[in-house]
C-alpha cells in the first residue's frame, strides 16, 4: 500500500520542491512532469551542516532503488577513495579550510 504523504507530496507538492526527512541529508524531491512522464518524486541525498542545511545547492539524486544501487557500488568501490585522496592532494584548499589554519599550520577553533 502506497505511503499517503508521499501520494499527497507527489499530488499537491511544487516542481523542484525539497522536503527533508528523519534522516538529515536525505531529502524528498519532487520533479516535475513533462509532455512524455507525469511528475514523479526521488531521493536526494546531500549532507547538511551543523545548523541542518544541505551543503550544497543539490546533492545526489536518486529516482529508483536500481540507481542506488548502482551508486552504492560506485561509492564503495576502494579505487574512488584512493582516487579522491589523490585528488586531495593536488587541489587548493577550500577557503574554509584556510581559515582554520593559523599562520604556521597549526588549527586554529573558531568561536
């Protein structure tokens, strides 16, 4: 039987509109249709901060349980963490970052 506040998100609920759940980071979008598909709803996953706001204008979406598990294959596939902390290594620091370091490296806490 279909989850009636997810039928009544999909029904009543605005194109492109985000709603979170119990879990923070995971969110329920829903899409909007076109001449070819009715509107449909997914999962975006996007991990928050410390006041519970997503870190990023849109995270990951997913629109069916084969795509997450495609994805999960993806993520904990050892050569992407090798791969990313290569990449690590070889871009700038991000600008928060830099902030928390003091001038001889040492972590500076914000307060």
């Amino acid at each position: 039987m279909p989850d009636e506040k997810l039928l009544q998100f999909l029904k009543s609920g605005k194109d492109w509109e985000r709603r979170a759940t119990t879990v923070p980071g995971i969110f329920i979008l829903r899409l909007p249709g076109d001449g070819k598909r009715p509107a449909s709803l997914a999962v975006e996953l996007n991990p928050v901060d410390e006041a519970g706001r997503p870190m990023k204008k849109r995270g990951l979406v997913l629109r069916s349980s084969e795509e997450l598990k495609a994805f999960r294959e993806l993520i904990n596939n050892e050569k992407l963490e090798t791969l990313m902390s290569r990449i690590d290594e070889v871009n700038p620091r991000s600008m928060a970052a830099r902030r928390r370091m003091g001038a001889g490296g040492e972590e500076v806490f914000e307060i």
